[in-house]
C-alpha cells in the first residue's frame, strides 16, 4: 500500500510542488485547499493521469470543524496517513507594526499557527502509537522570517512562522517516543504566487539581492527538503529547523 500524506494549501506554490514531488515518488495524496478548486483539481488529475492516487478536498484550516472534517476525508479516501506536511498560511500587505489592527493579527494567526496547530493534534490522533498508530512524520512550513524579523513588511507573518517553530520543537519532543518525527523547512524568497498578496508581485526580484546565493529559490527546491525530512532516509531527524534560504 502506499504511504498517505496529506498536503495543507496545496492548490499552489510549496504545496503543489511538494503534492507533485511526493506522487512522483509513490505517496498517495490528501491535497487541501481553500478557495482555489480548480487548481487543486487539475494537481489531482495530472497526479491520476501519471498513474498516482490523489484526492482534493476542501477546508479552511483556520476552521477547526473544517479541518475534523478534512482529516475524516482523508481517511475515507486512504485508511491512513503517513505524512503531514503543515503548508497552508498567508500573509496580507506590506505594512509597519503600527498600521496593523487587530482584525489582521487574528487572521494571519488563525491561518499560520492555529491552522497548523489544529492539523498537528489530527496528524497525531491518527499516526501516534499512543493513539494505536503506527507512527508517522510532520513536516511545518515555517520561514527565515521567523529569525529575520520581516521589518517593515510583515512582523505579523514572521512572529507566527516564529510560533511555528517554537510548536516543531516542542511537539518533536512530546511525540518522539510515539513514532512521530517533527520537523520544519523555514523557507527564504522563494518565487510563488504569496508576494502578490504582500502587494508587490515582483518582490523576489528585489530581496533576492540580498541572498547570498544571488537568487531566489523554486517551490521545487523546498519541495525536495521536505520530501527528505518526511521520508526514511531522516529517520534520527527530529525537531529540526532547515533553512532552504540560500544562506540568508
């Protein structure tokens, strides 16, 4: 049987490239998304039609009876899960500290940190040996944010990539005797369609001067990291942070 791993925010940018990655190398797929179907539904065609197994289905992880349902699909769809990898986030306009109100800091909290937090306590019920599973692993999408500040962009979406950190090693240690790996990719610029939601589309073009390496990264390139962690071959890698920032 193959292994199951179910995506969070995998319409688009890290998530698809981590779906199609992870087909190519014989996992079945659980692809969530939010509002964008049609994209999620042509990941899971293309995944059929190279001769995977893959299911779309819908939910706002910020919604905690939306991600019960979620996980309750992917069993229906699978029996198992073997991965979680914790994508789904957001972020909103560039902005100073003291233009932010209240209403911003709830949604991009509710996405980035409740979001994962909520998928995290799903993934654990159900791969932990405590819970009667046979163990498993979570991969977190974090950020450089998270150590860089993001000033005068978006200090909101880096303090929350900040707690997703602070969950990775902390549940990596709660669960490490249960069968669960946790770990986290904190990813630097990478070229996704997110910075147009910062507002500046081009964005890349910009920080990418300040990468050591010279350039952005692609979705792929992250894509690669988590696939490591998540599999085998990171067997005694537990509650790691791994920068796929290109030295920034």
């Amino acid at each position: 049987m193959s292994r199951v791993m179910l995506v969070t925010g995998a319409s688009r940018g890290i998530g698809a490239a981590t779906a199609r990655l992870a087909a190519a190398r014989g996992y079945a797929l659980c692809i969530n998304y939010h509002q964008r179907r049609d994209a999620a539904e042509q990941l899971v065609e293309a995944i059929r039609k190279a001769g995977g197994e893959a299911t779309a289905v819908a939910a706002d992880v910020a919604r905690e009876d939306e991600v019960a349902r979620l996980f309750e699909a992917c069993d229906r769809a699978f029996g198992r899960l073997d991965v979680l990898v914790n994508n789904a986030g957001m972020l909103e306009r560039q902005m100073r500290l003291d233009e932010m109100d209240a209403a911003r800091l709830a949604r991009v909290f509710a996405t980035n940190v409740t979001g994962s937090f909520l998928c995290a306590r799903e993934a654990v019920r159900r791969m932990s040996t405590r819970h009667g599973g046979s163990g498993g692993s979570i991969v977190n999408v974090s950020s450089v944010a998270a150590k860089l500040g993001a000033p005068n962009e978006y200090i909101d979406y880096a303090a929350a990539k900040g707690a997703i950190d602070s969950m990775t090693l902390g549940l990596a240690k709660e669960v490490a005797a249960e069968g669960i790996r946790v770990n986290a990719v904190r990813p630097g610029v990478i070229d996704t369609e997110i910075h147009a939601s910062g507002g500046e589309p081009d964005r890349i073009q910009r920080v990418s001067k300040s990468v050591p390496m010279g350039r952005g990264g692609q979705a792929e390139e992250v894509a690669r990291a988590i696939l490591w962690l998540a599999s085998d071959e990171a067997s005694y890698t537990s509650g790691a942070l791994l920068d796929v920032a290109g030295a920034r």
